[in-house]
C-alpha cells in the first residue's frame, strides 16, 4: 500500500491558480533614463570598504661619495634611520607579522630621491626595501630641497 497522493496534488494545482490570478502582468516596463559619467575604460571592481594605502616615502639625500655619505629620512611618524642597516631593520620589523606589524608585504614604497642625490645611494635604499622584503617599491621623480 503506498502513500495517497492526491490531496497533495490537488493543493498544488489549487496554489498554481491562486498565484495566476493574482499575478499583475505589467505590459509596458517603464525605461529610466540614467546620466552616468562616461568612462574611459573597464573599472576595476574594488571593495567598497577598501581604504586606498597612502604609500611610504623615504627620502634619500647624499653628502659624500661613500656609504657614510647617505641621508635617509621617512616620512611620518616613524624611528629615523641614520644608516642603511638602521633602515632595513625598521622596516623588518615594520612589515606585518613581525614586530609591530605597520605595513603589508605589498605596501607600496616610494623612494624620492633630491636633485643632487647620488643614485648609488638611490639604489643601496631600494636594495634595503627589497631585503627587507617589500614587494612594492618605486622610485618617484627627483625633487628639489629633499634632503639638501
């Protein structure tokens, strides 16, 4: 003996009509006319809870021809580093999951050079970044009075 199933069947149909007749079939969809601005290209799709990361900025100045010559400065509110070693310690221990943990491996990292720096010095500072492990370093266009 099974199961009776025709009571079931019969709400089902009674459903199905029930929502037919009360269904409203709107005819004429109305069209809204929307003022975008006009995009140059494809959008990149972000979170809306992402903040944009301001990037860290280490200033490079030079005095002398050797490495003793080198002046380092970051911005902000950061330990100023005298020396190369100073430097890439900071930001070891600046990178997250070590220490204190300010920065992301990915944070970028502008070095700004000033107009009489030398670009040994330039290339020591990104060397420090990239041992320090920064996957994001760039350097910015010389500018005048950094560091002179």
């Amino acid at each position: 003996m099974g199961v009776n199933l025709t009571p079931m069947i019969d709400v089902v149909f009674q459903l199905l009509i029930y929502f037919l007749l009360v269904t409203n079939f709107a005819v004429g969809e109305q069209v809204f006319r929307l003022d975008l601005p006009e995009r140059g290209g494809a959008a990149e799709a972000r979170s809306p809870f992402d903040l944009p990361e301001e990037p860290l900025r280490i200033l490079v100045g030079s005095e002398g021809a050797g490495v003793e010559g080198i002046r380092i400065e970051i911005e902000g509110p950061y330990p100023q580093p005298r020396t190369l070693e100073e430097l890439e310690q900071f930001l070891s221990r600046s990178r997250a999951g070590k220490g204190s943990g300010y920065f992301l491996p990915d944070h970028p990292l502008v070095i700004v050079p000033g107009e009489t720096t030398r670009w040994g010095h330039v290339v020591d500072v990104f060397n420090a970044t990239v041992r320090a492990g920064y996957l994001r370093v760039r350097f910015a266009e010389p500018s005048p009075g950094v560091l002179e």
